[in-house]
C-alpha cells in the first residue's frame, strides 16, 4: 500500500509546474461546456426530486416577515418569551460545570441513562406499565426527531397514513419520503346555537363516519395528535374509543402526538391512547421537554411503547442522529426527579404551568373579541384560532398576492397593527386549506406586558377601522 502511494505521489509530482499548477493536458479533448455551464451545474446539483421543490414553510417565511417589519407583540411563534424557574436552568449549569467530565461528552446513543430512567418513573403509573428505560424509550432531537424516526421506522412503500387536520405541517413531508401516502380528515368547526359567538375548542369536531371509510388494508399508522395543536382540542373519551377500535379492527399503529400533554385546562383532562384496552401494543406516544419545562431550545424529545416498534425508531435514530445533548439530558433528567417529588402538589410545575395560562388565555380571548375576531377558546396548549371574518370589510387586501386569504390577513394584519399571527391554512391539506382561511392562530404563552401591547394595537386599530366606516 505505501508503494502504491509512493508511485501515485511521483505521477502526480511530473504533472506538477514550476508554478505548482496541475497541469491537466489530458482533459483537453472535452468539450469546453459539457461539465462548466450553468445549466449543466444546475442541473446536475439541484435539490435531490424526494424534497420536492424545495417550498419554504410558513415557519420560515413569518421569521423573516418578523425581522422585516419588527411587530411589536409577536404571537406568531409558539415558544414562552420568559424564564423557566430557576431550578430548571440550574440543573443545567450544574450538568455543564460539573466534577464529572463524562456530563460534556458522549452518552448512549438511545438515551442518557439517568434521563431514560427518570422517564421510566414519570410514565409507568400514567400508562399502567412497568417501562424498560433500556428497550422501551428513546431520547430525540425534540419532538421532531421523535415523529422522524417513528414516522421513517414503520412507513414504507405503498402504506397509507391517516392524519387529522389541522396538523403540524411536518407529518406530510415524512410520509412522503417514507414512500406513504397520507389521508387526510379534517377537524372542522361545527357552529353550537346555544352558544352563540362563545366557542371553544370541543366545537372542532371530526366525522367519525369518514374516519372509518379511511381505514384500509394498506393503513399503517394514524397519527393523534391530543392535545391537539393549533385548535386546543382535548379529544374525548368517546373519539378516542372509535380510533382504538379502529386500530384494532385493521391493525394499525397509533402514533400519539402527546407533547401538550400538561397543558390541558380544568375541567378538561387528557387521556393517553396507550391506556385503552388492547392499545398499548400498538401506540407510539412522544413527549417534549421543550413543552414541559419552557424550555423549547433545548431540543428535546422522547418517544415510548413497546420494545418492538421502539426497536425500529432505535434504527432510524442511530444512522441519522446517533445520540443527543448529554448535559441538557441529565438536566432534564434532574428536573423529572425534582418534579416528580413534589408531583401531587400545587407547585409542581407539570400541574402549574397551565394553571398559569389560564388567565392569559383569558385576557387575550377578551381582546380579541373587543377587536372584531371571534376566538375559539382552547382546552388545552397555548394557541388559540380566532375567525377574523367579520373584520373582512376593515381591511383591505388586494395588495398582498399570496392565495390563501389567512395568508393575505395575517400579513396586512402585521402591518398595520404591528401584531403578528400565523396563517392556519398552513396546517391543512391543499383539499382542506378553506377551514383555515377565516382564521388567525395566536400565541398566548408570552409575558402579560406582550399581550397587553398586543391588546393595545388591535384595539387602536380596530378603534379607527370603525371611526372610518
């Protein structure tokens, strides 16, 4: 081998000038543009066909109308704008600066171990089973990596994925490159006359019937996301039975989408899909530190459920990611276990945290109704839908050319009020995308100053459309 090398060394040293140029006399009969134009570069380097076009998401294109137009509240992004406790971020500079060198390198690649551990202890009482911290959980880059693997580990050619909408727009981008196909069936608002302009949530309402005709041979998964983002839905006992049932009937894994999972507003409750009969053998259930502690930069994620469909995500995960942030996990791991001693009291921050939301909601559903929008009041999250339609004849439009009106509205909306908000249609199939148009999703889990000033420019707003009209 070093011979060889020795020989390869000299070839290339008689190729080599005075000037150290490589002389390339060889390559002199190719025509001139058959590897240098433009468009053959082009043509050849472009986005691999499995990315599609290469579309920007809604999540890109409002960062940068942000940035563009500097609004002075932003409920667009669902992440807090204020601190963790205290403990939260201090298990994490104790992790960092600690005696224990080991805490800033490497861990096991499916999950630090006192992380899975801790997990264990939380999740074994909430899904009556005794979870194997080794074969059972894995430990992502967020909730994302989380739907990734689990998405990438079971979907194959020809499968077919049954997704309610609105969803995070993420789910159809992994199916796709899965080789699966999704089905879609929206979620849709189903107007109560004996509540008037005062909805909520539970009035998003899905057509069992149409669930059912979904279900096929080919069905490989039904993705649940409860608490639901963005409409704050706590599914009821009832819907949950009917998509178990349906599971069951067609065998088919439930991938539950649980990362509002201590989100959810008295007298609502949540009730995990693994807990119902004969559901723990095929249901996947992902989890957030991010949505737990406040603490969405973090980047951290959790999958659990039975070892075999573990098994498959552990695959994906290994040659893609391999392991995740140790100091952060063994924060994480130490703020379960603070938690976790205090878990059956008011100040456990896993039960306080939404009670802490409730009055933001509150405040900014009230402020939305004095500026024209009818909001829909969630049960659970920290986003709430707000059908702007009867602000339609206040504000006009025709200089914004996006196709979808949410998408006109929330950008006119941004610039005049200097309130930003999301478009929901980003959330729903091209079929479906007319259920979001006439409303505007909102933020609420800001700093009281940040609604108030977002309070304060709608009103004013609002104020002089009706002065004008």
């Amino acid at each position: 081998m070093f011979k060889g090398g020795q020989t390869l060394l000299k070839a290339v040293s008689r190729c080599v000038g005075r000037s150290n140029a490589v002389k390339l006399k060889r390559f002199n009969n190719v025509p001139k543009n058959q590897f240098n134009t433009a468009s053959a570069m082009a043509d050849k380097f472009k986005l691999p066909t499995r990315y599609g076009t290469g579309e920007k998401s809604v999540w890109v294109e409002y960062i940068q109308l942000a940035l563009d137009h500097k609004p002075k509240a932003n409920l667009g992004q669902g992440f807090p704008n204020f601190y963790p406790p205290d403990h939260i971020t201090n298990a994490l500079a104790a992790a960092a600066t600690s005696k224990n060198p080991l805490l800033n390198q490497y861990t096991r690649g499916f999950g630090h171990p006192r992380l899975v551990n801790s997990l264990a202890k939380l999740y074994s009482p909430l899904v009556c089973q005794n979870l194997n911290p080794q074969t059972q959980i894995l430990v992502t880059i967020g909730a994302y990596e989380a739907l990734y693997t689990a998405i990438l580990g079971h979907v194959d050619r020809g499968d077919e994925v049954i997704v309610i909408e609105p969803y995070f727009d993420c789910y159809e981008f992994m199916i796709t490159r899965a080789g699966g196909t999704a089905k879609y069936i929206p979620l849709k608002p189903v107007p109560d006359p004996n509540c008037g302009n005062n909805l909520t949530s539970a009035n998003w309402k899905l057509d069992m019937q149409h669930l059912e005709s979904l279900f096929n041979c080919c069905t490989k998964m039904i993705i649940l996301n409860t608490p639901h983002n963005p409409t704050g839905k706590v599914f009821t006992m009832e819907e949950m039975q009917v998509i178990a049932c349906l599971c069951q009937k067609f065998n088919v894994i439930c991938l539950a989408d649980e990362v509002y999972e201590w989100l959810v507003f008295e007298p609502k409750q949540h009730v995990k899909m693994a807990t119902f009969p004969g559901m723990w053998e095929r249901t996947l259930t992902i989890g957030s530190a991010g949505k737990m502690f406040s603490v969405t930069g973090w980047k951290t994620g959790w999958l659990y459920g039975p070892a075999n469909l573990i098994y498959n995500c552990t695959v994906v995960h290994q040659n893609c990611v391999y392991t995740c942030l140790t100091p952060i996990q063994e924060a994480i791991a130490s703020t379960i276990e603070y938690e976790l001693a205090r878990f059956n009291t008011p100040e456990c921050y896993l039960r306080s945290l939404s009670k802490e939301l409730v009055p933001k909601r509150d405040y900014l559903a009230n402020a939305l109704k004095e500026s024209g929008f009818i909001p829909h009041i969630p049960d659970s999250g920290y986003f709430m839908m707000a059908d702007w339609s009867k602000l339609a004849d206040k504000i006009d439009l025709s200089k914004e050319k996006d196709e979808y009106a949410d998408y006109r509205f929330t950008k006119k909306f941004a610039k005049e009020t200097s309130v930003l908000t999301l478009p929901p249609s980003a959330f729903f199939s091209k079929k479906s995308k007319k259920l979001g148009e006439n409303f505007a999703r909102f933020c609420f889990i800001k700093q009281d100053e940040n609604l108030a000033t977002a309070a304060k420019q709608m009103k004013d707003w609002f104020c002089s459309k009706k002065l004008k009209s």
